[in-house]
C-alpha cells in the first residue's frame, strides 16, 4: 500500500503517515486507517448532526473494539448531555438511567487531555468511582472533544473485555483523530445550520417586512383644503411603528401614528393586530374615546404581558377645518401656526394601549386650523436620533425638528416629510437608525 499523508490530526508530525500507525497486527491497523478515512470523508459531507453522531460513534466502536460507545455534548446551559448511546452491534441504547464512569469524564474536562484505563476495576483504579466496579468495566477510554481550545463534548467507549491486547497504542491515536474530526464536523454542522435558521429567518422577516409594507398608505392624502403625507422607514427589516389614514363614516379623516414596544416580528404583528382592530372600531363607533377603551382592552387581553404601544390619533373634519385627538401615551404632535411663526404642541393626558385595563381615554377639545399651518405627527425615532460624530451623545432634538418644518413651511407635505428625513439621516451620519422613523405631515392649504 502506498502510504497517505494525513495533516488534518494535530497530534501528527511533519512527515508522519498512516503507515506509521501499522504496528503489530497491520491487518486491523489498515481496517482502522480506512474506518478513519472513510469517517473523515462522512464527517465533512454530513450536515445532519443525529446521522453524523451515529456513525461516528459505530466507527469509534469499530476502531477500538469497544462494547458501548457514548457521545456526550455541552448545551446552551453549558451542562454536558448524552446525545447518543450505541452497542458494538448497531444498536442506540436508553439515555434514561444510563450508568456510565462519571469520574473518567470529568477527570478529562479537569485536565483536557485523554483518559485510557486498560484495567479499570483493578483496586489501583477503584478511587476513580463506584460505577467501574460496579459494571464491572475493565476497559475505559475517554477523549474530549475541542475546536481551537474549547471543550465542546466528549467521546467516551467502555467494554468488559477481559483482554489487555484489546486497546493499543495505535487505537488510541485513531481514537484520537477521530475525535479531532469530529469536533470539527459537529462545529461546521452547527455553523451550517445556524446559517440556514438565519436564512430562513430573514426570509421570514423579508416576508412580514412586505406584508406590513402593504398594510401602510403609499403616499399621501389630497383633499380639497388639506395636504396630507406619510412616511415609514424601519429601523430593521420589520418595525414597530405605522401611520394610517382612516376615512370614518361620518366624513371625517383618521391620522394616525403609532409606535410598538420594541422590533421585529412580534413588534410588526402587534403593530398589524392593532391596526386591524381600530378601523373595525372607527368604523363602527363614532365615540372616539369608546373606540380607544375596546382597542386598550383588546391589546391588553390578547397581546401578552410586557407588549404595549403608543398611538395618536387625530381625527381631522375637513369641512370644519378642525381636529380633535386622543393621545395614548404618544409624543405630542407640532403644530406649525403660518400666521405667528410660532408652534403648538397638542397635549394632553393619556396611557400607553395595553397596559392597563379599563383606562379612560378622553377625547380633546377641537382645535382650529388655518390656512398655512403645518401639522406634524411622528414618532420618538426622528426626536431621539443620534449623531455617530458625538458617539451618540447629542440628539436630533425639538429644535432641529421644528426648523426643518420652517424652512419648508411653503412647500407640499411631501416635501416636508422629505426634508425632516433628509435632516435625521444628515444628522445622524448614515442610513441605520437605532428607531424607526415614521411621520405624517398635514399642511392646511385653504382655509
């Protein structure tokens, strides 16, 4: 046979070949050298960790001509599991009431190297544990398993045998090897599956991402005296906040801006469920206060503990030019006056939806709106943006907030929304916020 380099154990020297692990029956020493080849070509092409563990494990048996061979891995928790438990013949074993030498495997983890006992039961070894002599085990080798310095598992195989021929020297370097391959397959499967689960989840959030796309107005509003716009950008692919425009049987318009209590996909369903529910409330109360107390109740009983939103809505009578609101728990909207140069904020009292049971939401008194005023409704995202030059220390800000409505008092809702975003995103230095940004912007164009 023509001898093969094999670099991938480190326990071997430069120049060092398989032909070196031939030592006294060469027949079993080739067996073992092909069982080994033959794994390291499996380990590198499975991607199924069950599989992968019982086959290593059946050629662990192989090699050593152990009874029992046991896989045992460290969890999330960092506590070592049995993962697989197999006989000579093929056979998986009960996990359940498994007794097995608990102190060779922990004399291993103390030390990070291999334990080999050739005659286990003898009175030399009987400190090493009960559980040998009692099973009667005179054959015990123990090996962990390590990716660049961390223990991750250990491989462990037992037998009764009454031979001392039946573990050599050479069984214990392919045990070795073997156990170095697989610590790297079980590394490369676990990083090939995580990389799946995150495709898949992106996916998943691309997919709610488009769906609550769908769910928000594109655009704006046109009316005959009002100019109305809107504008969502999450801050990860799915976000907590949205706005609405709601046409209510009466003849009046819903604005409405809302921001849920932390991101993703449970953020965006929250956000979804709640949408839902306050157009079939708008729609079927005119009582703007009842509908906030039934959608605050429904919140509360069906989303869960610890989930909650903000939301402003602003119900805008076109024909009167006037708007009455009730805000739970949301940022007070700006209200530009084109005739004084100067804002109002619209205040008032009101708790967050699905807090707390049974809270009294009121509605406020109208508020007059002329012709030039600009209303901006939008969520803690665009005050609260930070500046990357300052290491987050300074915030957008009120200020910058107000004077980027100003400078674009007299142009088109549109264009208004355009120039705050374009203010945040210059502010903030790039294009990755730590909130979403989400505003409404009505600009009175009649009175």
């Amino acid at each position: 046979m023509t001898a093969t380099r094999y670099s991938g154990d480190p326990m071997r020297r430069p120049g060092d070949t398989f032909a070196g692990f031939l030592t006294g029956d060469a027949s079993k020493d080739q067996r073992n050298v092909d069982i080994l080849l033959d794994t390291i070509a499996e380990v590198n092409f499975t991607a199924d960790l069950d599989e992968l563990f019982r086959s290593v494990v059946d050629k662990t048996l192989g090699i050593t001509g152990a009874e029992r061979g046991i896989l045992m891995l460290f969890d999330e928790n960092e506590e070592l599991r049995v993962e697989v438990v197999r006989d000579a013949l093929g056979n998986d074993l009960p996990k359940a009431g498994l007794l097995y030498s608990r102190t060779v495997p922990e004399k291993v983890l103390k030390e990070g190297k291999e334990v080999t006992m050739m005659d286990a039961a003898s009175e030399a070894n009987a400190q090493l544990g009960q559980s040998i002599l009692d099973l009667r085990l005179l054959t015990i080798m123990c090996v962990p398993l390590r990716v660049k310095k961390r223990t991750i598992g250990l491989l462990y195989v037992d037998s009764k045998a009454t031979s001392r021929e039946e573990f050599r020297e050479s069984d214990l370097m392919l045990f070795k090897a073997l156990s170095y391959q697989l610590a790297i397959a079980i590394e490369n499967a676990r990083l090939v599956n995580e990389a799946i689960e995150r495709q898949k989840l992106k996916q998943s959030l691309l997919i709610a991402q488009d769906i609550q796309k769908r769910l928000l107005p594109v655009g704006g509003l046109s009316l005959p005296k009002h100019d109305i716009y809107g504008m969502s950008l999450p801050a990860d692919e799915t976000g907590g906040d949205y706005f609405d425009f709601i046409r209510a049987p009466n003849g009046h318009v819903g604005l409405v801006v809302g921001d849920v209590s932390g991101h993703g996909i449970g953020a965006a369903l929250f956000m979804a469920t709640a949408r839902a529910l306050l157009r079939a409330f708008v729609s079927s109360q005119p009582d703007l206060g009842s509908v906030f107390a039934e959608l605050n109740n429904s919140l509360e009983r069906d989303m869960g503990t610890g989930s909650f939103m903000t939301l402003f809505y602003g119900d805008l009578d076109p024909r009167e030019n006037v708007v009455r609101y009730v805000r739970a728990g949301h940022n007070e909207p700006l209200l530009y006056r084109a005739a004084t140069d100067e804002f109002e904020e619209l205040s008032g009292p009101g708790m967050g939806l699905g807090i707390l049971r049974d809270y009294d939401y009121r509605v406020s008194e109208p508020v007059s709106l002329a012709e030039g005023d600009v209303l901006l409704l939008f969520t803690d995202g665009i005050p609260e943006a930070r500046d990357l030059e300052t290491d987050g220390k300074e915030q957008f800000g009120m200020d910058r907030l107000q004077e980027a409505i100003r400078a674009k008092r007299s142009r088109s809702a549109r264009e208004i929304v355009e120039s705050v975003v374009r203010g945040v995103r210059e502010f903030a230095g790039n294009d990755q916020f730590e909130d979403d940004l989400t505003l409404i912007v009505v600009k009175v164009v009649e009175a």
